[in-house]
C-alpha cells in the first residue's frame, strides 16, 4: 500500500483539482445565470473544507484509523481507487459543463429552466452526485479508513437525499420531467443504454 504521505498526497491532488475545476466553472457559467446570486452555497463548501482537511491529515496524524496490508492486493485496490478519481473527476467535468448555467449546488429552478436531457444526462439524471460518490469512494479505496468511510457514507446519504429534494422541485416546475425521470435512471446508467 502506499504511505501514509502519498495517501494524503493523493486526497490534497484530488480535492485541489476538483475545487479549481469547481470554482473555474461556477465562474464562468455564473455569469449565464437567469437567477440572481451565484451557484455557490459557501456554507456547504465550508464544511468541506473541513472535512477534507481530515481526510488529508488523517493518514499522517492518525495513522491507526486507517486499514494497511502488506498484501499485494492492498496496492491493485489504491490504483482502481485513482482511476475511479480520474473517471469521476472527468464525468464532473463533462457533467458541469453540460449542464452550465443551470448548475447551483443547492436546489434551485431559475427562470428559464428546461430539462436537460442529453449528454450525461441522456445516460443518468443526477451525473454530478454520481461523480461524488465516485471521487468519495476512490478517496476510501485509495485510504480505506474510519475517516474516508465516515465520509463515503455522508455522500451516499446527503447527495441521495438531495436528488430527492431536486426530483420534487424539478417534477412539480418542469412539465417534461417526469416523464424524463420515468425513462432515466437516477444516479448509474442502465448496460444498454451505453
């Protein structure tokens, strides 16, 4: 397995690119916005910096919270953690971009809100959240530990309970969307439709 300092390596690398990534689009497609404000909820980014500063101290600080093995597998289960990262982090990105103005990280209609349903979108409803839970459980694979698990079961619950919320919103404001929701699934794509 790798030490604890690339582990926490991996963590910073991986939140780093995401949040640059994050604020360079919310920048740039903020300015599209129909609604007032910005797609930005401060108070949730707060919290995740937070967190994420445990995720990456953990591995250094608190080593003990953290499973290791001197098995060989230890190593494959890190490298299919970083390419789960890598393939999450690119869907986010694909997904975002699709999805431009029409992105807030609260539930929110604007406007002159559609349905979105190409790109991504024609695959799954919610690509974003499902790149969340990819970048939290390539985080746990890459540190499989208390701490990465503690957050891998936050992002399954919270982004869960926020699709629900978005579903309700999206179904009662856009006449197309429950129809849309009725042939798409919620978070992974069904084999044939790739």
């Amino acid at each position: 397995m790798f030490p604890a300092t690339i582990q926490a390596a991996i963590t910073f690398f991986t939140i780093l690119l995401f949040y640059a990534m994050d604020f360079l689009l919310i920048r740039r497609y903020d300015k599209q916005r129909a609604a007032s404000g910005t797609g930005r909820a401060w108070d949730f980014t707060f919290f995740i910096f937070i967190l994420v500063a445990v995720l990456i101290l953990q591995p250094v600080l608190i080593p003990q919270l953290s499973f290791r093995t001197t098995a060989g597998w230890g190593f494959f289960v890190q490298l299919l953690g970083i390419l789960l990262i890598i393939n999450a982090l690119a869907l986010h990105i694909w997904s975002r971009a699709h999805l431009g103005k029409y992105y807030a990280e609260r539930v929110e209609v604007q406007p002159d809100h559609k349905v979105i349903d190409t790109g991504p979108y024609k695959l799954m409803r919610h690509p974003v959240i499902t790149s969340f839970f990819g970048i939290a459980a390539g985080l746990f694979f890459v540190n499989p530990s208390l701490a990465t698990l503690a957050a891998l079961i936050y992002a399954l619950w919270d982004f869960t309970r926020a699709a629900k919320q978005e579903e309700e919103l999206l179904a009662q404001t856009l006449p197309n969307y429950a129809d849309y929701a009725r042939r798409t699934p919620r978070f992974l794509p069904r084999l044939w439709m790739l």
